[in-house]
C-alpha cells in the first residue's frame, strides 16, 4: 500500500514538473519572441509608422492639418510602443516556434538582417506609394466593375420580387 501512495505522489509531482515545465516553456518561447519584436520592430520604426499614420489620415483629410500634433499625441499614447511591441511578440510565439524564434533572431542581428531592419520602414512606404500608384492608375477600370455588379445585383433584386 505503501508503493501505490508512493508511486501515485511521484507521479503527480511529475505531473505537475510537467505542466510547469510547459508554461515555463511558454514563458522563453515569449521572451524570445518579445526580444526578436524589439530587434525587429524598434521604437525608430514605431515613431515611423506612427508619423505614416498621421500622415495618410492628414492626407485623406486635409481640413484636419492644424490638428496634427493632437493625431500624434492620440496615436503615440494609444498605439504605444509597448502596446504594440507585446502584441507583435504574441503574434511571433504563436506563428513560430522556438526553433525558428532562434533562427529569425539570428537573422535580424546579423549585418544583413540590421541592414534590412533598418530599411524595413523606407522598404514598406516604398511599396505603400507603388500600390497607391497603380491603384490610382487602374481607378478607370473599377468604374465600370462596379456599375456591372450594381446592375446584377439590381437584377437579382428585380427576379426576387417577381
């Protein structure tokens, strides 16, 4: 009797160093992704995508320019730093593991991966401008798109009163 009280508590102590090892596991693998988000996403290209933001709103929305300081503070406050770099780690620790957290946080601090990280906002506007610009440059072809599928709908509309 003595062997079964024995064995039933050594087996739940192993239980539980089992699920605690776990969550310490959890716990690195976090780290880990916190510590690749903040080489990745520094407080340089935070303040950038801040800036971006006010910029686009403040472009769609010229009438609003003397109110630019009052975007940044809002969008500096509740897009804070910390806010997004502990959402970004989250995002990384769920799409990876600790395995590619590892090799990713190689990656960004080797010369080639700083150069990258350092580019990465310019890299990222560049390709935001592109898009604009084709965009704006194939606007001529959503007009007639959207009168097609407005007259289908209407269509459509039509055969379900008859």
């Amino acid at each position: 009797m003595r062997f079964l009280v024995l064995l039933l508590c050594l087996g739940s102590v192993s239980l539980y160093a089992e699920e605690n090892e776990t969550e310490i596991d959890k716990y690195d693998d976090l780290m880990l992704a916190l510590d690749l988000a903040r080489i990745i996403h520094s407080p340089k290209i935070h303040e950038d995508m801040i800036n971006q933001i006010v910029d686009d709103v403040i472009s769609g929305t010229p009438h609003m320019e003397p109110f630019r300081k009052v975007f940044h503070e809002f969008y500096s406050e509740y897009i804070h730093y910390d806010f997004v770099i502990e959402d970004v780690a989250l995002i990384y620790s769920e799409l990876f593991d600790k395995d590619d957290l590892a090799e990713l946080k190689k990656f960004h601090t080797s010369e080639v991966g700083k150069k990258f990280n350092k580019n990465a906002s310019a890299i990222q506007k560049s390709m935001l401008t592109a898009n604009m610009e084709r965009m704006a440059n194939s606007m001529q072809y959503l007009q007639p798109m959207l009168e097609e599928e407005a007259e289908r709908l209407k269509s459509l509309s039509d055969a379900s009163k008859n």
